[in-house]
C-alpha cells in the first residue's frame, strides 16, 4: 500500500480491481494541489468500514480526480469491539481524543449530553467530528472508522441504545471498593459500552439510572481524570485486551 492514504465514502467504493474511482472535494484538492501527485502516482483509499485498496491516478482537475483500482483489500470487524459514551463538554481536547479514537480502534463513539455537561450538543457535532477521524484513520491506516452518535436525550438514551450489548461498564472516581480495570474485564468478544461522564461528574440521578440497568462499576485509579483522559485509558486498555493471545472467560 502507499503511504499517502485517502478517505473515499462507501457509497463511492468501486466494486471489483480495474474499477474506476472518482475523489472529489478537500481529499482531491489535498492530492492534486498539497501533494502535487499527478497521472500514474498510486495511492491507497480507506472507505471507514473495512475496506481499502492501492489506485493509480489517471487524471487529476482542480477538484476531482479520477483513480483506477489496482488491488482491494478487506479487514473484518473485530470480535472485540469497543464503544466510548463520551458526556459532551466544551473542555474535551476533541481532536486529541478522536485521534486516539481512530489509532485505538474504537468501534463508536457516542456524544451524550449529561445533567453537568457544559454547553449543549452542537448540531454539527457528528459531521466536525467525523472529519477529526477521518484525519486519524488516514495517518494511521485503520480501515474502520469509529461510528459517530449524537445522544441528546441523555443518560437514558445512552442506556437504552445499549441494551443487546455484551457488555456496559462505569469507570467512576468517586466510589469505594470498586476494582480496577483490567484486561480480563476489558478486550472480552462482543460489544463493550465504557459510559464516560463530563468534567463536572455524574449526578445522583444518572448514577441511580446507571445502577438499575446494572452497568459495572469500576475504578480507574485515585487520580481524577480529565474525561478524554479516562476515555483514552479505557480504548487502550481494551485494546491492548483485545490483542493478547492468552485464553480468557467469556
């Protein structure tokens, strides 16, 4: 594959090799004009859902250029997938977390608002984003890209969107006796939700919504972390779960 990566959406994605393909907007003005590849350069394209390929560029304009596909490649979904229900908030370093989104291979992220969220959910908050991790895939060459919601209804929206998964665990600071997270409870087949609340805590109302639909409770440590933080920590440590080799329980 090449080391200049492209971002083409899905329902652009040529079906078979020899295909042609047609980049179009800020991904072709980055090629063409930033890069100043021309005809013959090849490339590789990444679709966000598992699938890339190598092109060779046949011609370029100021703002498309069409590829022709020399190879195609196909990742399947992990068996181990992990879901961030991340609380909105003006503070969130958002593109250092959604990068570390993408290069740790979560599964979604879900933008909630909490009781003690600062700010409201912005409506164009999936689509900026999107775009942040649309940047991380390309520098990292993940293939799927991270599944964005918008949940403004709440905690109880976030319960209730999560009710099939294998699952649903509460990283909180203030509780006592609670275990640490480890690698024999993150990285497990299936679908994990880690519901993450926004810097000014939880309130007593979403815990006692959390409890009643029996999320895990577990401790990340003494320290209180910044919620991109305590985001970040969990995909890692899921991550790095989901890659060991040794036998776990179901």
């Amino acid at each position: 594959m090449s080391e200049h990566r492209f971002y083409l959406p899905p329902e652009s994605w040529p079906d078979a090799p020899q295909a042609e393909a047609l980049l179009e907007g800020g991904e072709a003005v980055h090629l063409a004009q930033a890069l100043r590849l021309g005809p013959g350069a090849e490339v590789t394209l990444l679709d966000g859902r598992g699938r890339s390929g190598l092109f060779r560029v046949s011609e370029c304009g100021k703002k498309k250029v069409r590829l022709v596909c020399r190879s195609l490649d196909i990742t399947p979904e992990p068996a181990s997938r992990a879901v961030i229900a991340l609380a909105f908030s003006k503070a969130v370093r958002r593109g250092f977390f959604m990068e570390k989104a993408v290069e740790l291979g979560a599964w979604g992220v879900w933008l909630w608002q909490g009781d003690y969220s600062q700010g409201r959910l912005p409506a164009d908050a999936r689509e900026s984003w999107q775009n942040q991790m649309i940047a991380g895939a390309k520098q990292c060459g993940n293939p799927w890209l991270p599944e964005i919601r918008t949940l403004s209804g709440g905690i109880g929206e976030v319960i209730a969107a999560s009710e099939t998964f294998s699952q649903r665990i509460l990283p909180w600071e203030l509780q006592d006796g609670s275990a640490m997270l480890t690698p024999d409870m993150a990285g497990r087949p299936g679908t994990t939700l880690y519901v993450i609340g926004p810097e000014g805590g939880f309130s007593a109302r979403e815990l006692d919504a959390l409890r009643a639909a029996s999320f895990s409770t577990v401790s990340l440590g003494q320290r209180i972390l910044r919620c991109e933080t305590a985001a970040t920590l969990c995909l890692g440590i899921h991550w790095w779960a989901s890659h060991l080799t040794t036998s776990r329980p179901c």
